[in-house]
C-alpha cells in the first residue's frame, strides 16, 4: 500500500461510488455489483484496487466476503491535502 496506490484507486469516479456505497456499512461483492452496470469480474478488479491501496478491508463469512470501509487511509490523505493548503492564520 503506497500513497501513489491510494490517489490512483480514488482517481477512478466506480471506485469513488464504491466507497460512498461503503460508508453506509460492510456490503459482499455481489451487493455491491449489483448497483453497477458492469460484470462481475470489473468489479472484482476494482475491488482488488481499493484494497491494495488500503481504502476497503474484507473479512470471510462462510461463503461471502465483507468489504468495509478503511477510513484511517483517507484520513491520512485528508491530512496530507490540508499540509498543502497551509495553516491560513499564520499566512499573513
């Protein structure tokens, strides 16, 4: 996992939709593929993304698996993007 992994999963707008739909709780593959228009295998594949780049985790249940949420990933990039915008009290 690698912070080019993370800009590069979040630069995709399915990816995006993925962890807006994450938010609301874990959810299989299946459900997720089902809010899509696109075969199981494009969504494994971006499944597989976000999960190298460290923004979803799975966790085996029988026969499914959970993805959720891994909002420690995007807190650490919401707190590289605030460095860049600078501490505006003291820009003066």
């Amino acid at each position: 996992m690698g912070f080019s992994d993370t800009m590069k999963a979040l630069s995709d707008p399915v990816r995006r939709e993925i962890l807006n739909m994450l938010k609301g709780g874990s959810m299989t593959a299946g459900d997720i593929a089902a809010r899509f228009d696109m075969t199981a295998a494009t969504v494994s594949y971006h499944l597989a993304q976000l999960k190298k780049a460290g923004l979803v985790t799975e966790k085996r249940e029988k026969n499914f698996i959970y993805y959720s949420l891994n909002a420690s990933v995007l807190e650490e990039v919401l707190l590289w993007i605030k460095t860049l915008k600078g501490d505006a009290e003291h820009e003066e």
